[in-house]
C-alpha cells in the first residue's frame, strides 16, 4: 500500500484502535481474569468465568427470555410496519402527514418505548377506560403475561415504522404495467395483495436485511426491559423482565458478596453476548437472503 | 375465441386526441396487426381492448357483446406488455402459475398445465428460475406462457419483439406465429415494425395520428393502398411519385406521366373521379431493368447494395427515380439503361391522397 493511502487511512484506523478494539480487547482480558483484592492487579483464571457463566441459572434465564422477546418483537414490528404500510397506501388523502406521524416514534429515545405505555403513562388510563366502560375487572399489569406482551409491542410501536417505511418503498417500486398486467389476467385487488404486494415485501432484501438487524437490536434490548422492571418492581435478579442486556446491569447494581462488583463476570457474558449476536446476525441474514433472496437474485 | 368489433372509438388524454373515431372489425381467431409509426395510438387501442382505459366515445364489442365498460379483469384477455411486465420477486413457475391461481386452478391441474405450456415455449428447465437471471429471450417466452396458459379470449401484444437480436426476433415471431396458429386466439398484435406486421398478420390496419388510414392483408396494404399515407409509410424504400393528366385519347382514357413520357391507360370511370389529375406512385420495384428498347430510358446516378437488393437511382430526362432490382442486375454507374414498368402495379390516388 501506497504511504499517502496508509496516511489517509491512518485517522480512522486510530480512531478504531482507540474506540473500537481497545475497549472489546480490554473486555476480553478482563473477563479472563479476577481482580486481586490484596492489590497486586489482574490475576490470569482462563475461563472461569465463562464456565461460571455457564453454570447460572440466571445466565439460562435471561438468554430464554431474550430469545423469546426477540422472536415475538420482530414478528410483532414486521407485522405491525407492513400492515400499516398497506392501511396508508389506501389513504387517498393525508398521506404524507400520516406517514410522518407514523414515523415519530423512531425520532424518539427507546426509552420513551418503556415510558409511554406503562402504567403511569397510558396503561392506567387504558385499564380505567376498560374497567367503566365495559365493566371488566382491572387488568393486573404486573402479571407476566400482561406485561410481556406490552413489553414487546412496546418495541415494535418505535420499530414498526422502519418496517412501514421500507414496506412503502419496495411497494411503490412495484411496476405499474404489472399491476395493469395483473389485472387483464383477472386479477382482483385481493389477488394483488396477497399474490404480488405480500411476496414482493417478504422476499426483499431491504426486509431480510431489516429482519437480521432488528434482531441482533432485540437480542441486546435493554431499555424496555429496565423501565417496564421499574413499573413492575422486578428489581432483583431471575425477573421476567431480564433479557442479557437487563441482567448484566442488575449484577453491576447487586454486588455478589465478598468480592464487590463481578466485573470479570460481567465482562464475560458481554463477550459471550457480542460473539453471539454477530453469529446469530450473520446466520439470520444468510438463511433469510438463501430463502428469501433466492428469488430476488 | 372470439371476434372484437370497435366502434366509432375516440379517446382523449386531456387536451390530446389520442384516437378519432376508429372502427376496427378483429375476426374471429385472427392474427390482425397494428402498424403505425409512435405516437400513433396502437398501445391506446390494446389498452382499451384489454380494458385498461375507457373510451371518450364508441363501443367495443366482444362477439356482438358490449364489453365497453366491463372491467379488465371480467374480459378474460391477456396482454403482454412492451416491457412484458413479468414478476421479478416471483420464479417462473410463479409468473406463468399467476393467472391459473386466480382462477382458483386445482394444485395438480395447475402444475401440469403450467408444465405442459412451459415444454411447448421450451423453458421447462427455466421454471425453477428467477426472472432477473433470464435473457432477453428467455423472458420473451416466459410472457408468452403466462399469456398462453389461461386460455385467453384474446390475445393483446404490445411490440413484444423490440429491444431483441434481429435473428432471435425472426425465431420468435415465428414462434408466435405458429402458437396463435395452434391455439386459434383471436390476436391483436401492435408494432412500428412492418416487417413484423406484414410477416406474422392475416390483416393489417395502419394507425396514423389516431386514425386508421387502411386495413388489409399485408399484400393489399402494399399493392392496393387505400391512400398515399399508407403508400409512403409501407416499404423500404422511397416511393417514386408523378404528377399525372388524365385524358381520353381515341375512345381510351389514359394517364399521362410526363416525367416518364409515359401512357398508362385506365378505367373510364376512375376518370369522372379525379377531374384531370391523378397522383401517380410506383414502388422502387415496380420498375424493371430490360435489354431490349423501351419507353423510359435513363442514366444510373448511383447505386446501393442492400444484399439481396440494390437499389439504383436513375436520371430519367432531370427526373430522378428510384429503381430497385435482383442482384443478378448489377449495372454500372453511368451506363444507359431501359426501363420497363411493370403497369399492373401502378398506384394512383386524387388530390387528397385517396386511391383511385
């Protein structure tokens, strides 16, 4: 290489030395190591900690429910972002006030995902609104069951509109003489939707490629997770509201006995997290651009 | 099967008249094509055959049927589109199944259906295919298929040939040709192309400015035009004209070329028609080089071979004339030649350019 391109090049390469591979370097290192309480520093224990890791129950538990919070909060967004996609093309007027309306929630901080529908905020309005209008009992909002689900429809209310957004796109690239096609061969507008519209959006790139990120993003979720374990007040340990991320800073916040802040163990588990995630990523992509990308070529 | 009749059809696209009061009578199980330069109107008509766009005024008539306002998916007709306009999310078989499954085809029947179209246009082994990695050719097919395999009423094209290779565009007007043929679907087919018009239709209609100007079989439109627009549109090369003087000379009308110093001699009653003046067209081919002594002589200017064709133009007396012969002819520039015209071919039309 050329000295005035390693020259060019050598900002950046500094800059991800310094923000990028020292921390997930350091990270690394310490998760092999314990902290000498006497003082001498960092004592080298291999992989202790990834077998303690291994070993907890909590470990297990928090990756079960990261698995199953990301598969229903993808479903659900995917879901949600195609539909409303569909209902807006319908709209004759209004549509891109509608469609700027649908976007704000990806504008605003995640957090605001776990603030706007928990029980200060709506959901108590809404269960009100419920119990005198059609006299049903209170809805026990620190019930899993209730509240899981509001976890994750939380997440798709800020996600759904990217996948509206690409769903608008990929829809208003459709050929226009293959909708004309489509109807001189008998087509009705139903025979549209779901022969051409449905497969032209699940079988693109831009949602494949969506599908994987927003997975990865749901597998390390965190800030839903924290404010719904507030609302619910699940602050110890094994709640239903930990997902990894959650748990990881429950432990920050709980120092295990003796040895302070199980940093090294902390360490671990974000490392086995990341490598996780960019396996789970790349798999994802990869089988949904085999299936999915087959046709698309 | 069925016989298309348009009636008195005009239509508008804001301020511009796209077409003017076209009759058109499409017969049963014929191949009939529309030739006419762009901006004609040909898409338009197939539009409104198919039932994609309404028409200001007239009627459209499937067998004897007003199908006028009947929406495109209610007419049972396929088109296949300039662009073709096949699916490419979906595979071939996808594309070609299309149709059958909105009519509710049973799985199996589907299946063998879209397999038995796909070996009669020789793209079994593309069905599994997705449209983005086919050829130009192999498209071409695939929309024909997916047009074939509902058994359409009528079968509406729309230039489906251009953008291809000359030689594969032979091949598949061939093709087409022999599909309408064993099928028996009445066939609208539009094109700029007169090679492609003449080659694949039983009957022709010339489209010009939104008007049809002739309908005929392809002969007829060449030999029999109905006006001098259509003389001049059809053919490759350009069409000599004269100006002629009808008179009657010893009991026989005649025409008088005087460019040619030529005496044609016609009809009595075209005569009556034409008040003393007739436009007078002869095709380039319609010229014969002969050995022995005849009427018209003339100098070459220049000479162009186009294969099996060459095409002289002659001096005849200040008058230039386009000449086009047989390559067993190949005359220098300069030398002096006879020329014989072949009288059955000439073409004679009034002040407003109607045949006569």
């Amino acid at each position: 290489m050329r000295l005035s391109a390693v020259l060019l090049f050598s900002p950046a390469i500094a800059l991800s030395i310094v923000a990028v591979l020292y921390p997930l370097a350091t990270s690394i290192y310490i998760s092999l190591h314990d902290l000498d309480t006497t003082g001498s520093g960092w004592i080298f224990v291999g992989l202790k900690h990834y077998n303690e890791m291994l070993l907890n129950r909590f470990f297990y538990q928090s990756l079960m429910i990261s698995v199953v919070y990301t598969v229903l909060s993808v479903f659900s967004s995917l879901l949600l972002g195609v539909l409303t996609a569909l209902l807006l093309r319908q709209l004759v007027r209004g549509h891109r006030f509608v469609e700027t309306l649908f976007m704000i929630p990806l504008a605003v901080s995640p957090i605001l995902g776990g603030i706007v529908w928990s029980p200060p905020a709506v959901w108590d309005d809404l269960n009100s609104f419920i119990h005198y209008a059609f006299r049903l009992p209170f809805i026990d909002v620190t019930d899993p069951v209730i509240y899981f689900p509001i976890m994750v429809l939380s997440e798709a209310w800020l996600w759904s509109p990217l996948f509206m957004l690409a769903t608008l796109v990929i829809l208003e690239g459709f050929p226009k003489d293959g909708l004309e096609a489509a109807e001189a061969m008998g087509a009705s507008s139903r025979h549209i939707l779901t022969m051409l519209y449905l497969p032209a959006v699940f079988r693109s790139r831009v949602i494949a490629m969506l599908v994987a990120l927003k997975s990865v993003d749901f597998f390390r979720s965190f800030e839903i997770p924290f404010a719904w374990s507030f609302w619910v007040r699940e602050s110890q340990l094994g709640a239903p509201t930990d997902t990894l991320s959650l748990m990881l800073f429950k432990m920050l916040l709980t120092p295990s006995t003796g040895s302070g802040i199980p940093i090294s163990y902390i360490s671990a588990v974000s490392t086995a997290l990341m490598a996780v995630s960019l396996v789970v990523s790349l798999l994802i992509y990869r089988q949904l651009a085999r299936i999915w990308g087959g046709v698309m070529g | 099967m069925v016989r298309i009749v348009l009636d008195g059809v005009s239509k508008a696209f804001g301020r511009t008249t796209v077409l003017k009061d076209v009759s058109l009578d499409v017969k049963d199980g014929e191949f009939f094509t529309i030739l006419g330069p762009s901006g004609s109107g040909k898409t338009t008509i197939l539009r409104l055959i198919a039932g994609l766009e309404k028409p200001d005024r007239g009627s459209i008539y499937f067998d004897g049927e007003e199908v006028t306002n009947l929406p495109a998916k209610d007419r049972n007709v396929s088109m296949i589109f300039q662009s073709l306009a096949l699916y490419p999310h979906l595979t071939v078989f996808e594309n070609i199944a299309f149709p059958l499954k909105i009519r509710k085809t049973p799985e199996n029947i589907l299946k063998k259906t879209v397999k038995e179209v796909a070996s009669l246009l020789r793209i079994e082994h593309l069905l599994n295919r997705n449209v983005p990695s086919l050829s130009g050719g192999e498209r071409q097919r695939v929309a024909i298929a997916r047009a074939l395999v509902y058994r359409p009423r009528v079968f509406l094209m729309d230039e489906p040939l251009t953008g291809l290779e000359p030689s594969f565009r032979q091949e598949l007007r061939q093709e087409i040709k022999n599909m309408q043929r064993a099928t028996g679907i009445t066939t609208v087919y539009v094109t700029h192309d007169q090679l492609e018009a003449f080659s694949l239709a039983d009957r022709v209609a010339l489209l010009h400015e939104g008007v049809i100007q002739d309908v005929g079989e392809p002969w007829q439109i060449y030999e029999k035009p109905g006006n001098l627009w259509a003389a001049k549109f059809v053919g490759d090369t350009p069409l000599n004209l004269f100006d002629g003087s009808v008179s009657t000379v010893g009991g026989t009308v005649s025409v008088f070329i005087q460019e040619l110093g030529l005496h044609v001699t016609i009809d009595e009653a075209i005569k009556t028609s034409v008040n003393g003046y007739v436009r007078v067209a002869i095709r380039p081919e319609a010229f014969r080089v002969v050995e022995k002594d005849s009427r018209v002589k003339g100098v070459v200017v220049s000479r162009e071979v186009l294969g099996d064709r060459i095409v002289y133009i002659v001096d005849v007396g200040g008058c230039k004339i386009t000449v086009k012969t047989s390559v067993d002819h190949v005359i220098p520039v300069g030398e002096r030649i006879n020329i014989d015209v072949d009288r059955a071919r000439i073409m004679l039309f009034d002040r407003e350019g109607r045949a006569v």
